[in-house]
C-alpha cells in the first residue's frame, strides 16, 4: 500500500477502486448480497461497512436488521427529523451535503472544479429544457452513511416522473471533478411537482451511483434498477403534505433540485453545508 500511494494520491486510489472497475457488474452484485436475509450476515457487513464510513445506527427506529438492505432504508425514530414550521420554508428533503448551487448559466449548470454539464443533457425533454432554462438549482449529495429516505420539500403534488437509465459512476467530490457530465450519465428519475396554493414548479432529480443504484418511488409503487433499459415518462397525480416520504435510495446518492430564482435561498446555505432533512433551505415567494 506504501509504494502504491508512492505511485498514486489517495484521490487516485479512491477513483481507480470505485469507478475503474465493472461498475454495473459489482453494483448488481451488492445488489444480490444486500438482500440475503441472514442477520449473522448483516452484523458482518455492517463491521465492515464501518472500516470506510462513519455509520451511525443510534438515530434507527430498529437496531436489528435481517439484512443489509434493511440497513440501507432504514426509518429513523419519531421526531428524529422536525420539520421547520414556517409556513413559507421550503425545506432540505434528505439528508447530505451542499455539493454545488447556482443559476442555470447559457444552458449549464457547475458540477465541480471547472467542471459543468449541459441542462439539456441532463433533463432530456424539451418541454422540461424551456420551463427550466432560467432556474435555480442545488445539488445534494449523501454519502453512503447517511439515512437514505427523501421527503416532500413543501406541501403539493406530483405530475409526471421521467426515468432515464445510465451507469452508475461514483457521485463523490474525487469522481465529480474528473468525470465531465457525471450527473448525464448515471440512472435517474425526475419529479416534476407543483408545490403549494400558487403551484410553484419544483423539480426532484434523485440520481442513483455505484453499488445497489436503486430507487424506491412511492408514486408509482415501484423500485428502479440498473437492470433496466431505456427511459420513459409517467403523468401522476400525487399529493403529499410537507415532509411527507416520496421514496428512498438503497444506497448513498445525489439529489438535485430546480426551482424558479424567486425562491429565495436561507441564510448561511453554501458548498459544503450540511443539511438535515426538514430544515429550512429556501423561502417560497
């Protein structure tokens, strides 16, 4: 290990080991193991898990977990997550990391160092790329050690979700900066809502990565995987209260939000910022 670090930087090591290996062939791999129900199995996964991660069981509503995918999606005890009251808060929807924030800029947004990606790429229809070429957006990311479930951001419905297939990169900083439209290529689903009396369009883009890169949408009763092809498109009519649960990763990901530039964004939010789910993120117009 001494005379590969003498080699590569450990951003070198972290990139070659969670990216230039068969990315979608380990994911459906973990997968498969994440599954077995065998709690003997799952306290080993779990010790090992906790070598790389900062994991944090004490928030869980259950301590034991027949499986390693029960630990993933796992729900958190009452009250674990207030909401912010305010009427007028907008709130994070999951738990994570400010990885990026901004205006859509001539029809891009910033991924990292340097680094953008193109709105049309990134959303692919074109009515989505006229409504939202003038937007806001921040970017979450949450690493695999965190609670995995997201929530409604603010009371409203769902109209349509898209789903997109694609790989399944690593979303993590070291992998953001090198990997040009990271966020273009992966698996991802978009939410369109409508949010509040006004119904202020809000877009949720869950976007799935390496190991497991599934995603549970409660509109539409059904988890995504990598298995599947292509993409498609499903109108909805999905309402939900504030903090309201509309799915889960079965592993650490990104989300990214789009809101129209009146939505203001709350004071001391910035890159690198750690959100809780249910806090105050922006003020609704």
């Amino acid at each position: 290990m001494r005379a590969l670090r003498a080699v590569f930087s450990s951003e070198d090591i972290n990139f070659l080991l969670t990216n230039r290996i068969p990315r979608l062939a380990v994911t459906h791999w973990v997968g498969w193991l994440s599954r077995i129900k065998s709690p003997l199995l799952t306290r080993v996964c779990i010790w090992v898990w906790r070598l790389f991660t900062d994991l944090d069981l004490s928030e869980a509503k259950e301590q034991r977990f027949e499986s390693l995918r029960d630990c993933f999606i796992r729900e958190l005890k009452p009250g674990a997550r207030p909401l912010d009251a305010d009427v007028n808060a907008f709130v994070s929807p999951c738990d994570g990391f400010v990885g990026a924030m901004g205006r859509v800029e001539q029809g891009r947004l910033f991924q990292a160092k340097g680094l953008s990606y193109r709105l049309d790429d990134f959303l692919i229809h074109d009515r989505l790329l006229s409504q939202w070429a003038d937007a806001q957006y921040l970017t979450i990311r949450l690493t695999s050690a965190m609670y995995h479930r997201f929530h409604a951001p603010y009371e409203g419905r769902l109209t349509q979700v898209h789903y997109i297939s694609g790989d399944t990169w690593n979303v993590n900083p070291v992998a953001l900066s090198r990997v040009e439209s990271l966020f273009c290529k992966n698996e991802r689903a978009i939410l369109e809502a409508e949010l509040g009396l006004q119904r202020l369009p809000c877009l949720m883009i869950p976007i799935a990565a390496i190991l497991v890169a599934s995603m549970r949408i409660h509109a539409l009763d059904r988890t995504f995987t990598s298995r599947l092809p292509g993409r498609f498109s499903v109108p909805v009519d999905y309402r939900f209260a504030k903090g309201q649960e509309l799915g889960w990763f079965e592993h650490g990901s990104t989300i990214i939000l789009m809101l129209p530039t009146e939505c203001a964004l709350a004071e001391g939010i910035q890159t690198g910022s750690e959100l809780k789910m249910g806090q105050w993120l922006f003020r609704m117009p």
